[in-house]
C-alpha cells in the first residue's frame, strides 16, 4: 500500500530541504502526513464555513467557494506545521553522531548578565 494513494501530486520544490534529500521512506512518510493535514484543513473550514452560512448571506453562490480558498491559503502558507509532527511518528528521521553522544555540538544554554555559572 502506498502513502501517496489518492492524495494530489507534491511539488518537490516545496518540501523543507532535509526532507528533500532524506530516504524514500521518510519523504514518503512527510508527503502523506501532507496530506493528512490537507484533507483535515479543509474539513476545518468546510465546518468553519457550514457554522457561518447566516453571515455569509445563506446558500450564496460564493459561500461555497470559501472552502477551497481558505484551505488553499493555508496550505500554501505553510499550512498547520503537522506534517512534519507526523511523518516523525510515521518514519522518524536518523539521529546524527552528535545527538547519539549525548548532545555533543550543541550551543550551551545562555545565562543571563551577572549571573555565575
């Protein structure tokens, strides 16, 4: 069974770079957790829209077109931030050498002026 079945085609161009160069497994992982939050984005304002039909002037026309545009403007603005939340649960990424030994690389945590270490 594949991840992407049924689910619109992703433009490479925009996937974050890590995932870009990550394995099959991991990009696959990212594109359907994609489109996870696609479908549920345009449910939430399919919902957002069905409670607000009163204020939209009823069963207008163009009230049924707000859907589409509120989700397509989400997603293309980077949508909710969980498909990569959920392509960690599906096929978490590798850890680096420097994350396997204890954190080794990281910046240490600041303290503030005139505080002793």
């Amino acid at each position: 069974m594949s991840f992407g079945a049924g689910l619109p085609p992703v433009d490479q161009a925009q996937l974050p770079a890590d995932i870009r160069s990550a394995p099959a497994a991991r990009k696959h992982a990212y594109e359907a957790g994609l489109g996870f939050e696609q479908l549920l984005v345009q449910q939430l304002t399919q919902s957002l829209t069905d409670s607000t039909r009163d204020a939209l002037g009823g069963d207008s026309p163009y009230a049924s077109l707000l859907p589409d545009a509120l989700s397509q403007g989400v997603m293309q603005n980077g949508g909710l931030g969980l498909a990569r939340q959920l392509a960690d649960a599906i096929a978490p990424a590798q850890a680096s050498p420097a994350d396997r030994a204890g954190g080794a690389g990281q910046d240490p945590p600041a303290t503030a002026p005139g505080a002793s270490a």
